[in-house]
C-alpha cells in the first residue's frame, strides 16, 4: 500500500478564465495526478438564494471553505477520499465524484482562493505542499469566460454583464493574492 503521508498537494490559483483546469489537466495527465477543483465546494443553489449570495456567486463567501480545508487535510492520512466535482451546466456540485485512491502521490487541486489571507481561506495554504498563480492576459480571460457562460446557455449580454460585475470583482480580489505563489505561471491562447 502506498504511504499517503507522502502524497503532494499542489495547488494551481488564479482569477476566472485564466487556465487553471487546462493546466491542472494537462498535469494531471502527464503525471498520473489526480485533479480536485475548489469549484466542487460551491454552496447549493438553495442555500446562496437563502443567503441572498447568488448574484454573487463565486465570490469566496459563496463556498464551503471548512469543507474543502477538511478534505485537503484527509487527503495527508487517509488512503482514499471522496471528493465533489462541480456540474457547470447545472451549476450544481456532484458529491463524491472524484476518487483519490492510496496509489495517487500527487493530488492537484485548483481554484481561486487557494493563496487568500483571510479567515477560513487562509487555512488552505499549509495544506498544500505548493501552489502555483496562473497569469493571463486580461482581455482573453474575459472572452473565455463570456464563452463559457454562453457555453452553458446564458445569452452574451448576460454573460458579459455577469463577467464584468461577479467574475472581474473576483479577479481583482484574486490578484492580490499573485506575490504568496510559490511560482507564477504565463498562459497564452
């Protein structure tokens, strides 16, 4: 059985539309990692209407950060863990979609908030052995991220009105985060 106290943890961060899970992917495959997106611990639809967050949705309140900490941590002592995904055309999570087994020593985790220095969010980093800033040219990561709104059946009004109001509030928060990289990544088209 493979020892799992020496599994790696690298985190891949950075603001919406910048590449995070192309890069996480394209590792993984050429690794044998695993991939587990902070995107999985989005709160229930419900429960951000019931808050009144879900015009807001992304921001880092609208996230279960306990959670997504809890697991980071079972990733070090357990052999496998269950983690959730996220569905981007239900904009729901899906519950222990992603399996980590004991013969996985590197898990990839990726999201926005991995480096922010505030309460709750501020415990993910200790539990990554690195985490990586993905950078990317501001126009381009807007129009991917107006095309995958579109993607996912919102109309390009809606979704250029969501990126400039939810998305790029989110960059500019994540973009103070970039110095506590342990390395900044470039990402072209």
């Amino acid at each position: 059985m493979a020892d799992v106290s020496s599994r790696a943890v690298l985190g891949i961060c950075g603001p919406p539309g910048c590449g995070k899970s192309t890069l996480a992917a394209r590792l993984a495959g050429l690794t044998g990692a695993v991939v587990v997106p902070m995107d999985g611990f989005h709160l229930p639809n419900d429960e951000l209407a019931r808050r009144g967050l879900s015009s807001v949705k992304g921001a880092p309140e609208t996230f279960d950060v306990e959670g997504y900490v809890a697991l980071l941590a079972r990733l070090r002592s357990d052999d496998t863990v269950l983690a959730p995904s996220f569905d981007r055309d239900a904009e729901e999570t899906v519950p222990d979609s992603i399996e980590i087994l004991a013969t996985h020593q590197l898990v990839i985790t990726e999201g926005n908030y991995l480096l922010l220095d505030v309460p709750g969010w501020r415990d993910v980093r200790p539990l990554l052995d690195e985490c990586w800033y993905v950078d990317a040219d501001d126009d381009l990561r807007r129009e991917r991220l107006i095309a995958r709104h579109v993607a996912h059946g919102r109309t390009r009004a809606d979704a250029t009105a969501w990126v400039l109001r939810s998305d790029e509030a989110n960059a500019r928060l994540i973009a103070t985060t970039r110095d506590r990289a342990d390395l900044v990544v470039g990402l072209g088209p």
